[in-house]
C-alpha cells in the first residue's frame, strides 16, 4: 500500500508501468490499485520465487524506489504472500 503526496501522480504511474511489466514472462498477474482517494498499491502473480525476483529487480520497482522519496508520504512497503489458492482467466 502506498499513500501518495501527490495523487494527481497515482494513478498515472501506474498505468504508465503496465507496457514494461507487459514485457516480464514471470509475472503471470499485475493489478494496480487505488485503495483510497490518496492510497495505492500493487498486487502482482508469479509462478514463482525466481520471477517474483525477476520483477523486483526489474524496471517498475526500480522506477518506484527511485521517484518513492519525492512521492510517497511513506516508504514503499513490499509484502510477499504465498497464493493458496486462485481463479485466473485462461
């Protein structure tokens, strides 16, 4: 979750970072968020622990920690959960 100084920005950053994350083969699901009027986050899928590191070592997360202290009231927090169960499209 991250709550965002300037939220005009939010929503545009994250959208802006779907065509790159598009280009990733281990992320099998990528969500962005609004949580709340100054909230955002990101749920992201992968098969599994090698793309999941793929990705955080990728252009998104490099882009976010590089803009988080200019955007963010707080810093970025990253929560790996293990996925039990799910429904995706085929």
């Amino acid at each position: 979750m991250l709550s965002l100084r300037q939220t005009r920005y939010g929503s545009a950053f994250l959208k802006a970072g779907l065509p790159i994350v598009m280009e990733e083969p281990a992320t099998v699901a990528w969500f962005g968020l609004r949580l709340g009027p100054t909230t955002f986050g990101i749920f992201d899928a992968f098969p599994d622990e090698a793309g999941r590191q793929a990705h955080l070592s990728g252009k998104v997360a490099a882009a976010w920690m590089a803009q988080a202290e200019e955007l963010f009231s707080e810093p970025p927090s990253i929560e790996k959960v293990d996925v039990l169960a799910s429904k995706l499209p085929a």
